[in-house]
C-alpha cells in the first residue's frame, strides 16, 4: 500500500504488546507428501470496510480484541441467503475457454477490487481481508473442492500455498457483470515444488453476489463456481463424494491461527446439495 493509501485511512498499527505481535508457529500440513514448517507474521492494521473502505488496508480489530472487525462486519452485511440456493449453472464450449483480455468488460471499482482479491486468492496470496470477500454461507465449487461455508473455504485459500509455492495469472477476461453475476475467463500458470514443471489450464469462473452487499464498497460472494471443461458439475457419485470430504477434513489438518477467526462461519445456514446427473444437461454458455 502506498504512502497516499496508508496517510488516507489512517492506518494504525495494533498490538497486543503495544507495536507488533509476530506469532510464531509449527504447521504441519500434510498432502501429496509434502510437509510445511513455516513462521508466520501477523500486523494488524486499523482500517473502516463495508462503509468506507480502504483498498490495501489490513485489519482492524472489534472491541473484544479477538476478531478482525471485517469478519464480524461481513457477517452482519451478509443476507443470511445460502450459497446452495443461488448456484449458476452454465455449459462452456472447449472453443470459448482461452481468455482475450482485448475483450474485457470494464469493472466499476468497488467490483474490480473484489475480482483482484479473488485472483490474489488464487495467487496463493491470502488473507483475512481476501478471504472476507466471502459471505459466511458461501459455496466454492470446482474440479477438486465443495466447500459450502467460510471456514471450509479459509482453509482452501490458506491451505494452497501449502501445495503451490507460486501461481500467477497469465490471462484475464470479464465476459459478463450483471447485477449480481460476475463471470471472467482465465488462465493460470501453476508452479510446484521440487520441480520446474508447471501447468497452465484455462478455467471460466463464475461469481453470485449477495443481493445485500453487491452495490457496496465490499460486495460478498455467495457462490464460487470454477469450471476447468466444459462440463458443469453433477454433484454426484465418486467424484462428488471426494470434493466433499476434501473441503471437510482441509480444515482439521491445519492449524493456521488466521483460518481459526472464521470458524464460527462454520456453523453458517446451508441446504442440501442439488444434484444433476451427468452434468451435460446445463444452459449453453452465452459468453464470447
């Protein structure tokens, strides 16, 4: 954050000791053989969201001193609608995939800040700031994870870096900005440790906002859909079943002190999972 963005908020630096805290821990994380031992510093930074928010700001912290004021903030605003209930459903033929960033719809800003966390997201950048963009009775859904609440999806975000060391977009394009859709087309480059191999697959994202923040400075995600084919999901069989005890047990397997300030979104209202067959059956995508 610059010096112009720091001065402008009024940034103020909190600690429980006065100045800064650093928190030091051992984190054992363990998947596709790979175990992570890290130290991990932690500043908060007082700064207004919702209301007047600040783009690059930290956190500030409620009045209890134990969490951020963004979660608790984002929980208020949230409609209380589930995720379930407002899942976008599209087919995407193989030819549209590739992202054309000459064709981007242009964002109004307070969209273009959530569409930037989402990618820094993705970057295996996270933070409670980031990972607030979500409304606590979320849903993410892609290839790997079904994650129907905010806790389940903090540990996806804050569990990547555990498996990627880097990530960085290659492409971006906005295909459509309705009033509660967002939809862009991209593609990612995905570096892994041990090896200098990467991958780097295209992927249509599509983002439902909650009807009560999506003209706000922070609108809040209420489904997360990311779709690497053209097939949109059954949610159903061996498959299904896999995503859904992923995104269950990432949460017990981590003992990241920033994942645990979103734990009581765990026990945020959910419905049950629509099923749809094969997963072919879904409306043909109109995007370019």
């Amino acid at each position: 954050m610059g010096g112009a963005d720091r001065a402008s908020c009024d940034a103020i630096i909190i600690d429980i000791r006065q100045t800064r805290r650093r928190v030091s821990y051992r984190e054992r994380f363990t998947s596709c053989f790979t175990i992570i031992d890290f130290s991990l510093p932690i500043t908060f930074i007082q700064s207004n969201y919702l209301i007047d928010y600040c783009p690059g700001s930290s956190r500030k912290m409620s009045t209890n001193g134990e969490i951020p004021e963004i979660i608790l903030r984002t929980r208020s605003a949230a409609s209380g609608v589930t995720g379930e209930s407002v899942e976008p459903r599209q087919i995407l033929q193989d030819e549209e995939r590739a992202p054309d960033p000459s064709k981007s719809i242009p964002l109004p800003p307070n969209r273009q800040r959530l569409v930037d966390d989402i990618m820094a997201l993705y970057a295996c950048e996270p933070t409670i700031e980031r990972v607030s963009r979500y409304a606590p009775a979320c849903v993410y859904d892609d290839q790997f994870v079904y994650a129907n609440d905010r806790y389940k999806m903090a540990a996806q975000w804050y569990g990547l870096p555990k498996l990627f060391p880097k990530s960085e977009c290659m492409g971006l394009q906005i295909v459509r900005n309705d009033p509660t859709l967002i939809q862009w087309k991209y593609q990612q480059r995905w570096y892994f440790y041990g090896t200098s191999k990467t991958v780097e697959p295209y992927a249509f994202v599509s983002l439902v906002l909650d009807e009560a923040t999506k003209d706000s400075d922070f609108p809040l995600v209420l489904y997360h859909k990311d779709q690497g084919n053209h097939k949109d999901y059954s949610h159903q069989g061996i498959g299904f079943w896999f995503k859904k005890v992923q995104a269950d047990n990432v949460p017990k397997l981590m003992s990241n002190p920033e994942m645990e300030l979103f734990k009581g979104d765990a026990n945020a209202a959910k419905e049950a999972v629509k099923t749809y067959g094969s997963g072919t059956n879904a409306p043909k995508s109109e995007v370019a």
